[in-house]
C-alpha cells in the first residue's frame, strides 16, 4: 500500500485531515485565504484538492518575491527591509493581507493563512534552512506559528502545508494531535 492511499500512512492523515477542514469550514460558513511563499502553491493545491473546496476557499497568492509580499499583501516594506522576508511579523502581516485583499464582495476571508521561510537548500537573509513561519488571522487577530524543520526542501515543504493544515483545524475546533 502507498503513503498515499486511504489507511496508508502520513499522506493518508493529512488527506484526511484536509477534508474533515473542509466540510468543517463549509458547516460553519466559514472561507479561508492563503498567502504562500516558500509553499510556493503547494498549500492552496492542498485545500483545493478536496471536493466541495470551491464553498470555502477563496484563493491563494504566491507572493515568492519579497517585493510582492509589501506590493500585493500589504506587507510593511520598512519591516521587509530591515528582517528580511523569513520573520514572524512577516507571516502575520502576509495571513492579515490575503484575507483581507481577496474579499469577495467585500466580505473578507474568515481566516488567513500564510507561509515563509526557507526551504533550502541554502540559508536566506541570516537564516538557516527549515526556518518557517505559518501565520493565521481572523478577524479578532493573528498568530504565528515557528517551525525549526529539518529534511530536504520537497520534505521541509510538505511538513509545511501539513502544519498549516492542522492550525487550521485548529482554528475551527479540530484536534490535529
């Protein structure tokens, strides 16, 4: 059996668990925004994998460039300049920006998710490979979540979209332990 088929593994659970946020997100009305970077898309094709994705997921951005993150997401442009892109403002700033600017009839997205750090396989700006932040905000705010992953890029990637995955079932009353 493969990771990837149903009972078989890791990649079973996170299919899982991706679906169960979902149907939980479109029982409760809820919509969700991601703003990725070093995922690169990886989070939004995710989300959007499961059927019935389309009630709840408004989009994605990847904002890879530095400069898209302050010119697309709002992102501080004096704070981008003086940490540099991999920071934990940065991921607030990056989830408070997409849900706010890919409102629907100006209804802004319920929840905010966002992703930087530095995959490899080299340090970016000071910081060492498997630096990530995960953002998350709603209306009431935002938090970070500081990953220190180890692995290589394609893994430190995965372990990414899958921790973002399960802050998200967090947010909406989920237990991903």
């Amino acid at each position: 059996m493969s990771p990837s088929e149903p009972g078989g593994g890791p990649a079973a659970e996170v299919d899982d668990l991706t679906a169960a946020v979902v149907r939980r997100l479109a029982a409760d009305g809820l919509t969700v925004a991601a703003a990725e970077s070093l995922t690169g898309g990886e989070l939004t094709a995710e989300l959007t994998r499961v059927p019935g994705a389309s009630a709840v997921v408004l989009g994605g951005t990847v904002v890879y460039a530095t400069a898209l993150k302050h010119s697309l997401l709002g992102v501080d442009a004096e704070l981008l300049a003086e940490v540099g892109p991999v920071h934990p403002e940065v991921a607030a700033q990056l989830a408070t920006g997409v849900r706010e600017r890919l409102a629907v009839d100006g209804r802004a997205a319920d929840i905010g998710l966002s992703t930087t750090g530095v995959a490899g396989p080299d340090p970016q700006g000071g910081q060492p490979v498997g630096t990530v932040y995960v953002g998350i905000a709603t209306r009431s705010g935002a938090r970070v979540v500081a990953l220190a992953l180890s692995g290589s890029r394609a893994s430190i990637r995965r372990q990414v979209v899958l921790r973002a995955i399960r802050e998200l079932a967090r947010e909406v009353g989920i237990d991903a332990t």
